[in-house]
C-alpha cells in the first residue's frame, strides 16, 4: 500500500495534496465526534479517530517509506 500511495503521489501531486487535505479534515471532524460521543458510542467513535490518524500518518510518510524500502532493495546482496 504505501508504495501504491508513493506511487500515486509522485503521479498527482496536486490532487494528492486534495485528497491529503480532505482525509484531514474528515479525521478532524471524526476526533470531535470522538469527543462529543456519548458513552454508548465512545469506543466505536474512539476506534474510528484512531484509525484515521494512523492511516493519515501512514500516507504522510509514504514517500519516504517508499524511497526506503526502494533503497534497501537497492543494497541488498543478489542470492
């Protein structure tokens, strides 16, 4: 996936930095309904902010996860 988002990325910047703009401000928009859920829905709403931070992070640093892992297979010995 986060060579796929790389990928993506590099192709599209700008509609890349769309998208990237957009799943912020769903996550922020999920993190307040987290907040002001009641207790009945607190853990689903908590799940559903963690979840969006954590893939919004993932897809931050895809680039440079991506130039990483193309680095290392780079070096790595044939067998």
């Amino acid at each position: 996936m986060v060579l796929a988002a790389a990928h993506l990325a590099q192709s599209a910047p700008r509609q890349w930095d769309e998208f990237m703009t957009a799943l912020a401000d769903y996550t922020d928009h999920k993190v307040v309904e987290c907040i002001q859920s009641s207790s009945e829905m607190l853990q689903a709403a908590q799940g559903r902010a963690q979840a969006l931070l954590a893939l919004g992070r993932l897809l931050e640093d895809c680039r440079k996860t991506a130039e990483s892992i193309h680095k290392a297979a780079a070096t790595k010995p044939p067998k």
